[in-house]
C-alpha cells in the first residue's frame, strides 16, 4: 500500500467529463529482424516479466472515506494482465495519418478508475510492416521523468530481451478497512499545524528572492521598453493573450507527430550559442506564429508556454509519482524573424530559470499535500463550474521537452524507431507540444481539442519548416567571414 502525494492526487482532481487525467506515448517498431513475432500474446508475456518490476501497475485506487486524506495505491485482488494488453489494427498499408487518427481516439477514452490505471495497445497494420504500441499511464501515477524510467524497464537494450530473476507469485496484500484509512488520516490532520509552520517558512523564504526576479519582470534580457533588434516584449508580457485553443475543451483529442534530427538541432544550438532546449521552443513559436496567422487569430504579444520542470532528487530516482514544478516562459510568436525568435527564447527561459528557481524545493509538493483531497475536489469543482481556466487561462500552451535513452532500444525483440509523447489536454489549455528524446532524434507529440485544433497535423508540419530556416541561418553565421 502507498498514498498518492497531494500533487499526484491533483491530477485525480483535474479530471472532468471533457478532461482526462493520463499520459502516454507511442514506440513505433520495426518488427523485421526480431527473433520471434511480436504479437499480441508475446506482448502480454513481455509485460507479465515486466510489470512485477514496477508495483503501481498492479495497483488500484482506494480513497478514504470522507475524503479526509489523499488516496492510497492498494494491490488490485483481481488484477488481470489481458485487461490491460490489448489489440487494434488500422487498415493495411496504414499510413502515418491513419495511426495518427487511432492514436487519437484511443487517448480519449478515460481510464477505469476501479482498476490499475494503465492500458497498453498493440497496433497493426500500418505500412512497410511496422508496429506500434500505445502505452497510457495516469499522470498520478507518474510525471515525464518518472515515465521516461518506466519506458526503461519496459525497454531491452539487446532483441534478445534480458535475464530476469523469476517474478514470485502476486500475493496481494490484504486491502485497508475504512476504520484503517480514518485513523490513518486523524494522525495525518494531527500534524497540520507542524505542516503549516513548515510552507509559511518555505513562503518566507522565497519571498526576498521573488521580489529581486519579479520586480523586473522580464526586465532588461528581453530589452523590455527598447526598440534595438524589433524584439519589443510589452510589460503585460506574462499575461496570455487569447488564443483559438485557450477555450473550454471537449472529451474529443486530435494527435500529430514529427521527428527531427538532433544533429540538425544542434547545428542551430552551436551557430547561435544556445540551448537544444531554446530550439525546441523557438520551433514551437514559430509553428504558432504560422498557425494562429492561418486562422487570422494571431496575438500582437507573446504566448505563454509553461514549461514542466522536473525537480526529482537522487533519492526519489527510480520512484514513480510526480516530483515536478514549473516555470512560466514568453513565447516570442509576436516576432517575424526565426533567428529573433531563437534569441528571445533563449533570453525569456533564463529568466523563467530565474523565477523558478526562487520557489523553494518542496513548497508545490507541501501546499499539495497540506489541502485534505475533499476540500481540494470541492475547489476544483468550483472552478471547473465557472470556467475560469478557459475564461482566465494563466497560460496559454504547455511545452515539454523530455530526454529519453540514448542507445538503441527494443521491445519484445523488435526496433524501436522512434517514441512519440502524447500528453494532456485540460479545460482552457486545448493544446499541448511536448518532444521526446531519443537516440539521434527528437521526436514531437501534439494534442489538442479536436475542435478547438482540428488541423493540428499543419501545425506539426510548421515545426519541420521552422526547423528548416533555422539551419539555413545557421549555415548563414558559420560561413560568415
């Protein structure tokens, strides 16, 4: 038995009839040279080796009564491997739209919340042979650096898989009773005022150090008030300005993916003295700017990305859950030229470092834990009611950028050729661009409301175009006299 943190039974509270709590990602195979077929049955004995060694995949929800404490993970008496595992098929020789669209309708469908939450999907029939599996997790149970140590262990590094000590029979544990949980959660709200003194302090002490960041706001990195090279960011800088996709969201998901090559990214990072990082953002701005110009819907002041930020330790490596905060960063969108918006990106995610850093280690997760699941529910419920995230959105895009293995990966013998994200959609932020690292590409999953973003397969197409001009300025400054 284990509780869920406040901050990963947050993301039980985010759910709605139009939102969905899970994460997932694609491994697109190359099931050509493995040494036996990879189907549907020899995929279930993969994860039957696989999943003893990650415990919350063999775990149900179990809340307390009254919603007086956070929720605990308890061994599922009934779990059910086949369940779990299972089996699509697009229409042969699927296409890369085709898998793009089954994707889509599979990530919309909410996960069952009386059983382990996690579903797996192999899928057929697409073209040149390749296969696909869909893995989708609930992000309670883990966040992107988590997930990416979870794909390491569904992984092998050799097609011959790995020797694994014989798994022991599952025993499942004996689940609480209700008067277990209750006194569970008194000694948990007997320690609140300790609680309380402990985040008043965190709150103290980031205090000095956000007025010191905050005061400039975006301040002189930005050039904020000069003329210069056109990069002008208004002092309302981080405030979104409205956008097609900041609107209530339906349970419907369209997905798209791309693939780059890291070396090209890292041509531009080189010529230019940033980060692969402040590519990827200013990628992202521009296939904004190109879209929001297509529907005659673009702002004249920058987006608002949040960026994820993991905060996990050396102590909490190895652990699930969610050990992450974030950071607030102007998306250049506003500016005409990529280089300019490759500069500003870099000069805008410094001072999101900037401000982030002024948040204690520990304060989200305090604050999270600190609120009994009732009240928080209760609160949520209000919001979701009044439609303030899709009125009042606090951002306007979610960016993620999650390093992955470097070295070439199978699944149950066959070639993994690429990983692609696919993430989460949320009342007011329709849509959401997160990249996975993996060997010598990085691979881009976006997902938005299907009818706030029905075009979205155009906006992952503009990140190849943005690309594109990038490396021509890049060739431009190395071949400079």
């Amino acid at each position: 038995m284990q509780q869920l943190s406040g901050l990963d039974a947050a993301f039980l509270t985010l759910e709605t009839p139009t939102s969905s709590g899970h994460v997932g990602g694609v491994c697109l195979l190359d099931p050509s040279d493995a040494p036996t077929k990879l189907d549907l049955g020899a995929l279930i004995a993969v994860m039957a080796q696989r999943v003893p060694l990650v415990p919350v995949l063999r775990r149900a929800l179990r809340t307390v009564p009254l919603g007086l404490d956070q929720p605990y993970w308890i061994d599922d008496e009934n779990f059910d491997l086949e369940f779990h595992v299972r089996e699509v098929a697009v229409p042969a020789p699927g296409s890369d739209a085709q898998l793009a669209e089954q994707i889509s309708r599979l990530h919309s469908r909410p996960l069952d919340r009386s059983r382990p939450l996690w579903e797996m999907y192999l899928i057929s029939g697409l073209s040149e042979g390749r296969l696909a599996v869909y893995t989708k997790v609930h992000h309670a149970a883990i966040d992107g650096a988590s997930g990416a140590e979870l794909l390491t262990v569904l992984l092998d590094i050799d097609p011959n898989g790995r020797e694994l000590a014989p798994a022991e029979p599952f025993r499942p544990q004996r689940p609480p009773t209700a008067g277990a949980l209750i006194a569970r959660a008194a000694w948990s709200m007997a320690s609140r005022p300790v609680d309380t003194v402990r985040i008043g302090r965190g709150l103290l002490q980031m205090l000095p150090q956000a007025r010191t960041v905050l005061a400039p706001m975006i301040g002189g990195l930005l050039g904020l008030g000069t003329k210069g090279d056109g990069a002008v960011i208004p002092t309302a800088a981080l405030r979104p300005p409205p956008t097609p996709f900041n609107s209530a969201v339906t349970p419907h998901r369209k997905w798209a993916y791309r693939s780059v090559d890291l070396a090209d990214v890292k041509k531009v990072k080189n010529a230019f003295g940033v980060s692969v990082n402040d590519v990827v953002m200013a990628m992202c701005a521009g296939a904004l700017r190109r879209w929001l110009t297509d529907h005659d819907a673009l702002p004249a002041t920058p987006l608002v990305a949040m960026v994820p930020v993991s905060v996990r330790d050396e102590a909490s490596k190895g652990k699930l859950g969610n050990k992450v905060s974030a950071m607030l960063a102007s998306l250049p969108t506003q500016l005409a030229d990529p280089v300019q918006r490759l500069k500003t990106a870099h000069n805008a995610t410094k001072v999101a470092k900037s401000q982030q850093a002024a948040i204690p280690p520990g304060l989200v997760e305090n604050i999270t834990d600190f609120a009994p699941p009732a009240l928080a529910a209760r609160a949520a419920r209000v919001v979701f009611a009044t439609g303030v995230l899709h009125r009042l959105p606090p951002f306007n895009v979610v960016i993620s950028n999650v390093p992955g293995p470097n070295v070439q990966a199978y699944l149950g013998g066959a070639k993994v050729l690429a990983y692609y994200p696919v993430s989460v959609v949320l009342d007011g932020q329709g849509l959401n661009m997160t990249v996975h690292g993996y060997r010598n590409g990085l691979h881009f999953g976006l997902i938005a409301c299907r009818e706030l973003v029905p075009d979205i397969d155009a906006m992952a197409g503009y990140l190849l175009v943005e690309l594109d001009l990038l490396l021509k300025a890049a060739e431009q400054v190395q071949t400079a006299p």
